[in-house]
C-alpha cells in the first residue's frame, strides 16, 4: 500500500443547531463555526489552500455559488474553492472530498464549512414540496410523496424482514432526545415518555410527529491538514483513517430490497478496508437517524449490530454500551441543518475522540476508532469515514 | 427582515420520459420493457439493473397489489406493484380504504405528472 498522508482533524466546531431568531443568517453561522474550528487547529487563515464548501440548495440560502461568498466572508480569498452537494449527504462528502485533496498532495490544510438554513419562513407545504425534488422529482417529487412517507415504506419494508415494534422506535426516539439534554447546542433536548411520543400527531405510520428529525439552522466546520504541515500542539490530533461512498438506485421501488440500505453497507466496507479495521472495532459513532427506523436500519447496514433489535434492547448503543450510538442526540435529537449535519457528525466524532465534547456526553475512555455516517435520500447517497484515535492517545 | 416573494413558473419538457408522462394524463401505465433481459420497470428506468439501455415501451393494464402502506398527515401512500412489472412504484392512494390490497393506476388531475392509485373497480380508461 502506498502511505499517503495522514489526514488529521487539527479543528472542529458546530454552532448551536437550532432555529435562530436572533436575524442572523448562514453566513454569520458558517463565519462563526468556521472561526472556531480553525482557532483550535492553531492555524492561521493564510494557511488554508482550500475550502470545501457543503449547502443542499439554493432554495433555502437564495444563494448561488455559496462557496464564493462563504470564502469572501471567512477571509480565504485566494484559496481554491468548490461547493458539494449530494443531498442529506452532502456535508460527509465534502469531508471526503478535502480529505482527499489532502490525500493527493494537491493541498496540505484544507477548511470544511457546512451550513443550511432550516427555511422555516416558508410554509410547511412550500418546504415539503422541495425536498419532495431531492428524490426523484419527476416521478416521487410530482406525485407529492414526502420524505416521511418514502422512510416510512422503506422502514416497514425492513420491519416486514428483521421484526422490531413501536417500542424500538420510542427507544430510539426516547435515548437521541436525552442525550441532546447533555448538548447545549441541541436543537430538541426533550424528555418524552412513550405515551408522549404515541400521542403526537401521524405523519405517516408508523411515524408520528416525535420519531421525525427537525430542519435546523446551523453550521459545521473542520480544518483537516496533512500531519507534516501542522504545529507540533495539534500533530496528535484524531485522523481520518478511512472514507467510502456508494450510491443506490434512487427509487426505492427498483431496489432489490426497499427496507435494507446497501449503499451504506458498500460505503463502510469501502470505509473499513481502507482504514484496515472491521465494524466490531468502532466505539462510537454517528449515524444519520433522519427518523428512528432509519437509525436502526442504519446501524444494521453499517454492520455495528448483526441483531439491531436485539442490541437495542441490551443497551448496546446506550452512552454507557460498548458502542454509544448518536451521543449527540443525532439529527433527532441534535439537529439536521442539512450541509452542516455530515461535517457535525464528523467534528462530534473527531471532539469525542479528543476528550473534547460537552462533559456529561464525553466517554470514560474514549475509543480507538469512531464512525460518521451520512446519506442522501433513503440511503440513496452514502458516505461514510472511519476515525482514528491521534498518535498522542 | 429582508421580504423576498418569488413566483416560479416552470415549464418543462418530459424528455425520455415522455411517453410515461402523456400515459399518466390518460391513466395510461406506460412502463420500459428491457431489449436485453425483457425487466419491465415502472415508473420507467432508462438504464436496467442488467447494464442495458435498449428498452421499448409497453401498456400494462393498470392494476397493482398493495405491499406497504403509510397513512398520516403527508397523505396515503404505498408501495407497490403493478402486475406486468418487475420493479415496485412509490404511489399515492386515492380513495383506497385500508382493507383495500389492489388497486388502479388513476388518471393525473392536475398538470403534473402524478402516479396516483385508486380503486380498482373504477375504470380510468376513457
Ligand atoms: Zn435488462
């Protein structure tokens, strides 16, 4: 194997995910994340030869070229800058994507920003009918299916397969939302009881209200470098030992089975081969629980679990089980600003790893190795990275 | 506050997918027979699972079972499977009582393109 050069995490930060009415904007979001990523890293902006910008759409900004803007405003004028999209995915393969660059010698310190605007000030329906574009929008997009209903067929078409009741679903609803009581930047820190999250409104079955993620304003950033090019305080810092990415087919109807997420499965085998470990080796890890079935399909997609349910129920992924799962309060429970939620996952990762996340979310003994996963669509867009304990630890 | 109203009106062309979308004006199934392997997607997938893009398209006669179902707030919608086809379709329920497990492809209402499932009794063949 060729040695290229290892990527490390030299900075990572996130803005409170929330919904702002404060009047401040993503670029303010994007700046102050952004800021603060790149004070930990203890480098300095003239360092930075690239930035990789992540922002779904448009729509929600009213902002073409964001990466333009974002390099104005941060002070990278002169840097080499791209803009990623690949949906809910988008943010991890920006990650990629920088790591990469990195990787090929093309750049040796690179900044990631992600950041979207929830939209909140358009109507409910006006919101629905764009992401209603992010699947296919000539056919699911025209037809009006929305994103809770696409999940939830997916989700009962790997309940039909693996089993699981209501109540692992309110597990799941029930842990995300009281880890995000621990994260002062949670967008939904809540202590619902099962009979709460019974009673809240169907979406669509077996969905209700409370097994959603919420749309959050929000950032994300990273400063990656090649070890060589970073000052010996930040030279330990976690690295990213692996990455994988693979696609599905867009409609979940021309899947070979609807409920399973196969393009996650190939990203983590991809992303495991490369950083040379199997699944039983990652300690934590950040999964995209866009809904709570989707956290369970995911963990069993990622190979974390040969038996979700049952693991669920042994407190596997509880903040004290052998493999804590979205201590963050993941998307549910953290929030999903959705091209800040994949470098977020990232950053929690790479902090946890550190000894440096919110206290009460921080494990006795960090791991060896952490996972970030994140997907477009149902699993159509999957992009996964391993990382690495630093050297230091 | 910055106040900022757009209207967007958007016409666009079917392309490829022409035939499908004037078939779902009609209430017409207009699915893609694979040249290779004979698959028949719907809704249709220019490219096959098999690797080829030779298809030709055929008329199926519009009825589909019912294999998952949600309901709520977003609507009714299925998963499902039109006879004739190999591949499933994402669609709206129309009118289709949960008891209901096969239904009929529905004429679109509006001006999109919509794959809408009601019941199978009705006919939507004019
Ligand atoms: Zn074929």
């Amino acid at each position: 194997m060729t040695s290229n050069p290892k990527v490390i995490v030299a900075g990572a930060a996130l803005t409170p995910f929330n919904r702002r009415k404060d009047a401040s904007n993503f670029r303010d979001w994007a700046y102050h994340a952004f800021d603060a990523a790149l004070t930990m890293s203890a480098l300095k902006r003239a360092d930075i030869d690239a930035l990789f910008v992540a922002s779904e759409s448009d729509f929600f900004t009213m902002q073409l070229n964001p990466a333009s803007i974002l390099a104005s405003d941060l002070g990278l004028v002169g840097a080499a800058i791209t803009r990623c999209e690949g949906g809910g995915a988008s943010g991890q393969i920006a990650v990629h994507a920088a790591a990469r660059a990195i990787q090929s010698g093309s750049a040796a310190r690179v900044a990631v920003v992600g950041v979207d605007p929830s939209a909140s000030q358009l109507s409910g329906d006006t919101v629905r009918a764009l992401y209603g574009f992010s699947f296919d929008a000539w056919t699911d997009g025209m037809t009006g299916v929305s994103s809770s209903a696409l999940y939830a067929l997916s989700y009962q078409a790997f309940q039909a397969r693996f089993g699981g009741t209501d109540a692992h679903l309110a597990a799941v609803t029930m842990q995300n939302r009281a880890n995000a009581r621990d994260n002062p930047g949670a967008h939904l820190p809540r202590d619902d009881t099962g009979q709460d999250i019974a009673d809240s409104p169907m979406i669509a079955a077996p969905y209700r209200r409370l097994h959603c993620s919420p749309l959050s304003d929000g950032a994300a950033a990273l400063i990656l470098s090649n070890a060589s090019a970073l000052p010996e305080s930040r030279k330990a810092a976690p690295e990213i030992a692996g990455m994988g990415a693979a696609n599905d087919t867009l409609h979940l109807g021309a899947r070979g089975d609807p409920g399973q997420f196969t393009a996650k499965t190939r990203a983590m085998k991809r992303a495991c081969a490369e950083a040379g470990i199997s699944p039983e080796q990652i300690g934590l890890a950040e999964v995209y629980d866009a809904y709570a079935g989707a956290q369970l399909q995911a963990i069993s997609a990622l190979g974390l679990s040969d038996d979700v349910f049952r693991d669920l129920d042994a407190g596997t992924f509880a903040p004290d089980g052998r493999c804590p799962v979205n201590l963050s309060g993941g998307l549910m429970g953290q929030g999903a600003p959705v091209g800040a939620t994949g470098v977020g996952q990232t950053a929690t990762c790479a902090l946890l790893l550190e000894g440096r996340y919110h206290a009460a979310l921080q494990p006795k003994h960090a791991p060896q190795y952490a996972v970030a996963d994140t997907h477009g669509g149902i699993c159509t867009t999957s992009a996964v990275t391993v990382l690495k304990q630093g050297g230091a630890r | 506050m910055i106040d900022h109203r757009l209207v967007l009106d958007y016409h666009l062309p079917p392309g490829w997918m022409a035939p499908f979308v004037e078939g779902l004006a009609q209430g017409q199934t207009i699915a893609r027979r694979c040249e290779d392997c004979a698959r028949t997607s719907f809704p249709p997938l220019r490219s096959c699972p098999c690797g080829a893009s030779a298809g030709a398209w055929v008329e199926l006669d519009g009825t589909a079972q019912i294999i998952h179902r949600t309901d709520g707030q977003d609507g009714s919608f299925a998963l499902v499977l039109f006879d004739g086809a190999a591949t499933h379709s994402v669609v709206r329920l129309d009118n289709l009582a949960p008891d209901q497990n096969i239904g009929r492809l529905a004429k679109s209402t509006g001006p999109l393109p919509q794959i809408i499932l009601g019941p199978e009794l009705e006919s939507s063949h004019p």
